[in-house]
C-alpha cells in the first residue's frame, strides 16, 4: 500500500495566512511541490519572503503578500492581489492565528480582541472575499485549521472560565 499520496494542483491558486512559518509554511510548500501558485499571506514580510523564495528556488509560483488579519482593508487588498497575480483563487487555507495565556481574572480586553478578530473576524471577511471569487470562477475550496484549545480550555487559557487552585 502506497502510504505517500499525491495530488496533481497544477492551474489551481492556494493563499495561505500564517504562511511564514510553521504549519502555515509546510502547508504552502506542499501545495506548491503538488503545483499550486501559492500566495503566503502574514503579518512578517521576511518570513513570507523567504518561504515565497524557497517556492520560486523549487520552480513554483508564489507571492508573498504582507497582510494584518485585523484589517478589512487588508483582506481585500490580499484577495485583490492574489487576483492580480494570478487571476483566480482555487484554495484558501485560514491558518494564521492568535493567543495569550492568563488566567481569566487577569486576562486584558485588549488581548481578547486581538485573538478574536485575528482568530474568528479575520478568517470570516477573508472567506467571505474569496467565496466571492470562486463562486464567480465557478468554485473553490476553504479550509479552516484551529488548535484543540477550541474544543478543550487549559488553565492559563484567559478565555476559559478555569481558576488557578491553592
């Protein structure tokens, strides 16, 4: 039994948030080595830059584009040059992601905010944007990637209602 599969993504085009780095970098260099033209989106223009680089050294397409999840403005601005570059968008792949680790209690608004429009909004207009786009192309695919903290809270989790115990 074959345990390595394979897939044939020539033609199609993938964005990545949270390309720079860890799953977000193995999941653009996959998509290309099986012939995507990825476009890896964060918020670190270096990280970006040498992923996008390695991709090009290995023959594929990419484009590094530097975006803020938190900003409306951003997220169009990617989907527009994603378009741009390449015309379409076939895949995108939500993985960029936020957190910070306080018990409840001493948990800031401000770091709410950031991990649920870095986290939740984010994810949501950049889908929204690029479901437009593949619904006018005739289709596409969103894949979603969470941590297991969204189904099992852990103390130091601010988010959680957990308290620290004598």
């Amino acid at each position: 039994m074959n345990s390595h599969i394979t897939y044939d993504l020539s033609g199609a085009v993938a964005v990545i948030t949270g390309g720079g780095r860890g799953i977000g970098k193995a999941i653009a260099r996959a998509l290309a080595a099986a012939g995507a033209s990825v476009v890896v989106a964060g918020r670190s223009g270096p990280e970006l830059e040498a992923v996008a680089g390695e991709i090009r050294e290995a023959g594929g397409r990419a484009l590094a584009l530097v975006t803020d999840l938190t900003s409306s403005e951003q997220i169009e601005h990617l989907v527009e040059g994603t378009i741009g570059e390449f015309g379409r968008i076939d895949i995108l792949v939500n993985n960029a992601a936020t957190s910070y680790l306080a018990p409840l209690l001493e948990f800031k608004e401000k770091h709410w905010d950031s991990i649920f429009n870095t986290n939740c909004r984010g994810p949501f207009l950049l889908s929204r944007a690029a479901a437009r786009q593949m619904i006018a192309q005739g289709g596409g695919k969103i894949i979603n990637i969470t941590t297991v903290g969204a189904e099992r809270g852990s103390v130091g989790m601010g988010s959680t209602m957990q308290a620290r115990r004598p």
